[in-house]
C-alpha cells in the first residue's frame, strides 16, 4: 500500500539524500526547480540524468545504477511508463528505501513490487508540496 498518511510522509521527509531521477538542467521545469528548492532546505540532492555531466555544480550520474553514493529517497521525474525500469534499479540498490513518484507520476505494478522488495513507496505527489505542507 504506498504511503499516504502525513506522519509516514514526515518520517521520509526527515530522510537526507535524494536521488532525483529525471533531474533537469532547464530553469522553470518542475524537474529543476524542485530538486533546487530541496536543496534550499538541506536535503543532498544526487542529480540523475545521462544527458547533463552537471547539474547545480554536482556530477550528474547516468542512471541509478552509477550513483556512488548512499541514497534515502529515489525521486522519479520521468513518464510512468519508465517507472518500471526506476523500480527496478531501485531496489537493487541496498540503501534506497523509499521511491517517490513525483504529481501525475505512477506505476501500481512497480509500487507493489518495490513494496514486496521491502521499500515504501510514495506515488503521484510532489515532493516539495508535501514537504511546504508538513514540514514548515
């Protein structure tokens, strides 16, 4: 069952590192200023996108799989018919235990197998909404 109660949304909220899939280069996309905004509020924004070698003067990694680093949250701005694939390289992954599909993003087959994979899983909400909404 993806997440829907606010205290489940402040407990991942509260999480650090977000790999944000999909992370754009263009000012005034959602996929750039939203990641942008999180950053403004202390999260560690990992950018996630095989056609930008930076993005807000950080490495840029390909896809999920290359990211080095330990990730909290993976952040989905891509069409939900790639959610599968994110899902997928999600949970491989020991360290990423929440998926976040970010407003008109969603996949209820990859939820519940991300679900059965032991992660949670938030679908079709904006990350900086909910964080403006429970968090200041």
């Amino acid at each position: 069952m993806p997440v829907e109660s606010d205290d489940e949304l402040r407990q991942i909220l509260e999480l650090d590192t977000v790999a944000v899939v999909g992370c754009s280069t263009t000012e005034g996309k959602d996929a750039h200023e939203i990641p942008k905004y999180l950053r403004e509020h202390g999260y560690d924004v990992i950018p996630v996108n095989p056609y930008a070698d930076e993005i807000f003067g950080r490495r840029a990694y390909d896809s999920l799989a290359d990211v080095e680093e330990g990730v909290d949250v993976v952040d989905v701005f891509r069409p939900s018919d790639e959610v599968a694939g994110i899902v997928d390289a999600a949970v491989e992954r020991d360290d990423a235990d929440v998926i976040w599909t970010q407003l008109g993003i969603r996949d209820d087959e990859a939820a519940e197998r991300a679900e059965n994979a032991g992660k949670r899983v938030v679908q079709d909400h904006c990350m900086k909404v909910e964080h403006q909404r429970l968090m200041e």
